[in-house]
C-alpha cells in the first residue's frame, strides 16, 4: 500500500453504526483532526483484532488509510478503556451524553485540541468518580465556553450590572437581573435560579474538576442547574438530544432519593 495513503490519528469512539454483515462506520473525535468517519472493515468478526481498540468511548491510536468514499480505520491499539463506561449504567449514560453533544456541536475535519483534552478528560472522570451530574456540568459549561457561547453568569445581558440573583435566559445567553424581568424580546427571562445554584456554576466554570468535587448542592439547586444548562444547549442545538431521556430519567432517580436521605447535601 503507498505510505503516502496512510497516516494516523490519536482519537476516541464517539458513536458507531452497523454496515453489512461485518463493518462498522465509526465516529471518533481525534486530537490532530476533529471529527471523523472512518470505516472499520471486518470488525463484527470474531476473530477481528481491532474489535476490542474500537468500541465506544476507547481513546485509541489509529492508522488509517485514505478511501474513495471514505477512510478506513487499518490498525487500531487501545490507549484507555474506561471499561466502567461500559459496564456501569448511569456512567454509559452520561458517556453517551457528552459524546453526542461534542457530535452535536462539531464539524468534521475541524481540528480542536482543546476539545479532545475536555472530552478525554471527562471521560476519564466519568469512569472514575461518583459526581457524575457534576461532572457533566462541568463539561457543558467548559463545552460552551470552548465554543463560544459561554453563558453570562455575572452580569445582567440587557442591562449590564453586576447582580447575585435573577433569572437565567437560554436565548439571551445568562443571568437577567430583577429589575430586567418584565424585558422582552431575546433577553425574556426564563426560569429563577438560586443563589446557591449560581454560585456553583460560577464554581465549575472557574475551577479545574479536582476543586469541583467538593460540590454537593441541595436536589433544589441541582434542579436549577440542570434547567439553565439544559435550556442553554436545547436552544443553541434547536432540539433535544436522543441521549438525555435515559439521562433525565436517571437524574430523577438520584433527585428523588437524596430527597428522602435524612441528609442534607451541601457544599463541603
């Protein structure tokens, strides 16, 4: 095969497809190339070698071959498994989760080193630590702001001043202040959101994750997180994600029993 076809790619499995009886079309997210599609010949087989290198959420070194129509994925060795995100329910929800919004929200070709780093990281931690809600509000708020559209979490967006409490527009990208609630327009205010609940998300954006594991919010705070956050990406990706109603469904879980615990959840 010419050499000059071949190159390789350091990447993570963000979504698969079935294609014939023993190929897969493969989306990974690579640190030098942004998204791709590659094809994994033969890889259903059981005797296939790269099978076990390229499941879904595998950090992975590739090699592979220009194709006509589409690359095919020649050699595959596994560098992290984050085998937990496979065979732990919740954190294969949220694994599906945060890989479908970085699909979601990026175009193939497009390098994006900080991104790969954000998602590899993410991954890492959902495989390893118990704040999964935390963590992936970590990664929504980092995903915003890499690309972007890091919500306003300081200021009023109509009126500009400093404020600690308000209401949080999706479509006017953050906090609108009290005074502002009867604005109309791109900057109507949606739901309250707490002061505990802000300061969090405050928290998340300014800190690094180690720092974050020590928040444990009240269900109530963690309500209005999730709602400003989940708003915010429904808005900008005009839709909801096939992943979150498993997700959704398993957050309640976890809202309803620290509800019921005797114990109430704070920050430490």
């Amino acid at each position: 095969m010419n050499r000059e076809r071949l190159y390789r790619a350091e990447g993570i499995v963000i979504r698969r497809s079935d294609f014939g009886e023993a190929d897969r079309i493969l989306t990974l997210f690579t640190r030098g190339q942004g998204k791709l599609r590659v094809l994994a010949k033969g890889i259903k087989k059981t005797k296939s070698r790269k099978s076990g290198h390229l499941e879904l959420f595998i950090h992975a070194q590739l090699l592979i071959a220009r194709g006509r129509s589409m690359d095919i994925v020649t050699q595959a060795e596994a560098i992290q498994v984050f085998l937990p995100l496979r065979s732990d329910l919740r954190r294969t929800a949220y694994a599906y989760y945060v890989a479908e919004l970085i699909d979601k929200f990026t175009e193939e070709g497009t390098e994006s080193p900080g991104l790969f780093e954000l998602l590899l990281d993410t991954l890492k931690q959902l495989a390893e630590n118990p704040q999964l809600e935390t963590i992936a509000h970590y990664f929504e708020l980092h995903l915003l702001d890499s690309l972007g559209y890091r919500p306003e979490l300081y200021r009023c967006v109509n009126c500009g001043r400093p404020i600690e409490e308000g209401s949080f527009s999706a479509s006017g990208g953050g906090l609108v202040g009290p005074e502002c609630a009867s604005v109309l327009g791109e900057y109507r205010p949606g739901r309250r959101i707490s002061a505990g609940a802000l300061a969090a998300l405050r928290l998340l954006l300014a800190s690094s994750y180690a720092i974050c594991a020590s928040l444990n919010p009240t269900p109530e705070e963690r309500r209005d997180m999730e709602t400003a956050l989940s708003d915010t990406l429904a808005y900008l990706l005009e839709g909801e994600l096939k992943s979150l109603s498993l997700l959704t469904a398993l957050r309640r879980e976890t809202l309803s029993a620290s509800v019921e615990s005797p114990q109430s959840l704070r920050v430490k």
